[in-house]
C-alpha cells in the first residue's frame, strides 16, 4: 500500500471512530443520561479507582478480590483517576481507539485476503465502525472492544509470517489479561503455524516461540488470580457460569441459535451468503488463514453454548465472535461478487449489495443509538440513583447485601456484600437457594437488602421495603424496579 493510501485510510477511520462514539455519547447525554449501558462498567471503575487512590486491588477497601473479570482493563481505566478527568470520557477514549484498531486490522486483513481490494476508501474498516454492537462495546465502559482489537491483531500478525510468531505469542498472552477466552487464539495459531510450507525445525521453533511467550504472560495471570481468590481463574469466570446454569439444560441446538442471533441484527444478515461462499472456498482453495478465523469464531460460539449460553444485552458475550463473522462474510461477499465479471449486470449486482450492507448498517446504527440511551438511562435510573439514596440515607457503617454491586459499590460509600458471587465467591454454591442466603446474611451482619424483587422472591417478601426507584424506564423495558429492604437479622 502507498504511503499516501495507509496515511488517507488512517485518516479516515480515525475520523469515522471519533465521530460515531461522539454521536452514540451526546445523543445519550442530550437524553439526561450521563454513564454506562451495563452496571458491570462500574465494577471496573471500582477496582480501577481503588488502585489509584488506595493501592490495592480490591472492590471494598482494604478486601482483595478477584471481582474483575479483566485485569489489564481495569488498569487501563486507572488512568482516568491519575488523570482526574470523567471515567466515562476516558473510558470511552479507550474504546474509541480500540475501535479504530478493530477498523484499520480488519481493512489491512481483507486487503491482504483481497488484493483486488486496493481503493482509496476503507469501506471494510468502515462497516465494522458503523456496526451498532462495535459502537456500543466501545462505549460501554467494558473490555470487549479492546478484546476485538487485540484478537484481530493476533490474526493479522499471524499471517504476516514466522517473523511475526513472537508478536502474536505476545498478543494472545495479553488478551488472557483482558478476558480469560483469549486463550481459545491458541488454537488458530498453531494451526498456522503448523500448516506453513517450512522445514519441521522451524515449525517447531516457531511453536516453541508462540508457547514461551504466552505463557510467560499467561503463569502471572493464573498466579495472580490464585492470590486474590484461590483460584486459577477468576471468581467471575465461575460465578456467571452458575447464575446462568438453567440454560446449560436447554438443547444444545437451541442454545446455538439463541447465541446466533445477535450475529443478524444489524449487517450481519447480508453477509450470510458470504458466510456460505467462504466455507466452500477455505474448503475448496484450502486457505489456512482464513480457516483459523472462520474455525476460530465457530468454535468460540460452540464454546459458549456449552458453557455460558445466554445472549442478553446485544449478545455481549458473543461480540468477540462476531468479529470475526463479519471478516470472514465480507471475505466471502468480496470473493463470491468478484466472480461473477465485470460486465453491467455484474456490476449492478455488486452495486446493489453494498447498497443493501450499506442500508441495513445504517437502520441499525439509529436503532442501536436508542438502545444506548435505554439502556444508560436503566443503569442511571434504578443502579446510580439506589447507590445515591443509600449513600445519602443510610448510616455510614451500613453492610449492603446486593445484586448487582456496581454502581451501588461506587457511588454509595458502603461496604457490599455480592450476592452474584463476583467479589463473595462463597456465594457461588449456594446462590439459587434462597434459605441458605438468608442464614449466608445473617452471619455477615446485612444492614440491607438491595435488589430487584423478582430476583430474590422468597427474601423480599419477608424483607421490609424502604426504598424504590421509581423510574419509568426499566418497566416499560419489561424490567422492575430496584428496591432497598432493611435486613432484619
């Protein structure tokens, strides 16, 4: 590529990256809601504000524990509290740049795939800044638009050759630290590795040299882990997994088509023949790279369903996978539309389809706009506005058994007791038995109770109400009403 070219490229997926997390933030904020889509943003400002100012890793002060999910993202929001500027602002710099990293990987791969793919306009890059689901992990306040950015790295490094092998050791080593499944990129990189035409001691140099990297990355991530919280991986990993167990009972088919559909809500549906087209050419053509990406977001999806099979909030879980869904569709649409000629019909078609990938983008990006703001204005209205009655309306030495900790961790100043198991892993056994929580609460001395009444139906209802929202968002969403209950012991 011209140095003109990447120099106009970067420009315009900069461009496009400040410009889209710009509208989805002041569109939300011009609605009256300032901050997060999901309370579990505002774990990691907790952990990330306590490093700061305390020196520890911790969500209640002075009681290390494992409730992050993703180290390295944590440390990364850290900055906005050594800054002293707005965690959101800074939070969602952070995911305005890995944005722009997810565009400009996911342009130089297809190029690489494509060299007829050479123009001036990143039309690649830009879908993925335009998809709504990007946009809205970028805003967030979590770790998953990083997690893209790093994966499609990997994946990119990957295939620029043995020279690169170090590098993608190194990536796959940090993607650990952002998300515990980033030790799934394993997989497609010794599949490369092996599959490249070299002499057997530099395929087995090149392995030892991915390995050796990623686990001098990957013991300190397990060690650091087993510290906080006795175990190897972190206490989140274990306590989702149980909360959402029921799922696990469903047919496994069921489950993969639950995890699917968030895949075609948005551009995703037009890339499903490209889908189909290049399962047949990775067959046919035996294109390696391409099969690590296409084996890679299949297996993760199958993962998921095993273990973890829920597609709430957008199919957040399954964002990563998407990813890699979109580059191996356009992959396939490029392919499968550069074969049919360049007479006027061909050309038509062509015109017709980017049309159509163009359209439906864009009628999602507006509808993924008000989901945003419902979804901000949720947290706002039941999650922050309980942590700033509690702060204002409770005694200061008050324990606080809760479900969900995050806002009510940063904004009410008051020891939380988790009843998802996050940062209580003891919990995690006994969390669907109502009785045994009850005896669990007791025995920490609760001062409250604060949830959502469905969620706790037999605690609740021999709980004393004190507090409700009242906001009108979470019920007209289908929701209730976050509610404090004084806990008498």
């Amino acid at each position: 590529m011209k140095p003109d070219f990447r120099k106009t490229i970067f420009l315009i997926l900069m461009g496009a990256s400040i410009l889209v997390v710009a509208i989805f933030l002041v569109f939300s904020a011009s609605s009256g809601y300032w901050g997060f889509p999901l309370d579990d943003a505002w774990i990691h400002q907790v952990y990330a504000r306590n490093l700061v100012q305390r020196g520890e890793w911790s969500f209640n002060p002075g009681q290390p524990s494992g409730g992050s999910t993703s180290p390295l993202w944590s440390v990364l929001l850290a900055g906005a509290y050594l800054l002293k500027i707005s965690p959101i602002i800074w939070s969602g710099f952070l995911g305005l740049l890995s944005l722009f990293g997810i565009a400009l990987f996911a342009e130089l791969i297809l190029r690489r795939w494509v060299p007829a793919y050479s123009g001036l306009l990143p039309w690649v890059g830009l879908f993925f800044i335009f998809e709504w689901h990007l946009i809205w992990a970028s805003v967030s306040g979590m770790e998953t638009v990083v997690y893209i950015c790093l994966i499609l790295a990997v994946f990119f490094f990957l295939g620029q050759g043995k020279e690169k092998s170090w590098l993608a050791g190194l990536l796959i080593g940090l993607s650990v630290w952002v998300r515990p499944d980033g030790i799934t990129l394993l997989g497609p990189a010794l599949l490369l590795v092996v599959c490249r035409k070299q002499r057997w001691h530099s395929t087995a140099r090149d392995l030892a040299t991915i390995l050796a990297i990623f686990l001098c990355l990957f013991a300190p991530y397990l060690l650091f882990n087993y510290q906080l919280a006795g175990s190897p991986w972190p206490s989140t990993f274990s306590a989702k997994q149980a909360e959402y167990s029921a799922s696990t009972t469903l047919p496994i088919f069921t489950r993969l088509g639950s995890l699917i559909l968030p895949f075609l809500a948005g551009g995703g549906v037009i890339l499903l023949p490209g889908i189909i087209a290049a399962a047949i050419c990775i067959w046919k053509e035996k294109k390696v790279e391409q099969a690590g990406v296409f084996l890679w977001f299949t297996g993760y999806l199958v993962l998921y369903a095993v273990r973890l099979p829920v597609n709430y909030q957008h199919g957040r879980y399954m964002m990563p996978a998407m990813a890699g869904f979109f580059l191996i569709g356009l992959w396939g649409v490029i392919t499968l539309v550069n074969q049919w000629g360049k007479n006027r019909r061909a050309n038509l078609s062509r015109m017709f389809w980017l049309s159509a990938l163009a359209a439906v983008t864009l009628t999602f990006f507006v509808m993924g706009l008000a989901a945003f703001r419902t979804d901000v204005g949720i947290i706002e209205t039941e999650m922050v506005q309980t942590a700033r009655w509690l702060r204002d309306n409770t005694p200061a030495g008050s324990r606080l058994a809760v479900h969900d900790i995050g806002a009510i961790g940063y904004f009410s100043n008051r020891d939380v007791v988790d009843l998802a198991g996050l940062v209580n892993p003891e919990v995690i056994p006994i969390m669907r038995d109502e009785d045994q929580l009850a005896a669990y609460l007791n025995r920490k001395d609760v001062d409250y109770l604060v949830t959502f009444p469905a969620w706790y139906p037999k605690m609740t209802s021999h709980a004393r109400q004190v507090y409700q929202t009242g906001g009108k968002i979470s019920p007209l969403s289908g929701g209730e009403n976050m509610t404090v209950y004084a806990w008498k012991k």
